[in-house]
C-alpha cells in the first residue's frame, strides 16, 4: 500500500468506500480488507471482482498503487 504525505492520496486516488466483493463463507469484504494483509494485496488486486463486476485494480486504487 502506498503512503501520501499527510494521510491523503491525491485527487482521483482513493478506495471506492462502497466496492465489495464476496469473500465466500467471510461475507463481503472491501478495500479495506485487501489492504489487511500486506503479503496478499498483490495477489487480492489482481484476482478479486466486487459484486458490481468492477475489479480490485479499479475499485482500490489507493491500496493496490494504481495512482
């Protein structure tokens, strides 16, 4: 996950609060959860789709570094 000087990512680079994904017996999940795990946000980035088809790569621009 990349940090920004003062907490906050530039304009048009943020997590989309509202972007879910099914997570199987753990519910949904969102950015938030991708970022949980330092090892695996690479890995969630690439595979995982929210419910709405957006993937990961789109939806958590912060977190996955797309900014």
């Amino acid at each position: 996950m990349k940090h920004f000087i003062g907490g906050h990512a530039p304009p048009g680079c943020a997590d989309d609060a509202d972007w879910l994904y099914d997570a199987g017996d753990k519910g949904l999940k969102g950015c938030d959860h991708i970022a949980s795990d330092p090892a695996k946000v690479e890995k969630r980035c690439s595979r995982r789709v929210g419910e709405d088809g957006v993937p990961a790569l789109e939806a958590c621009k912060q977190t996955c570094g797309k900014c």
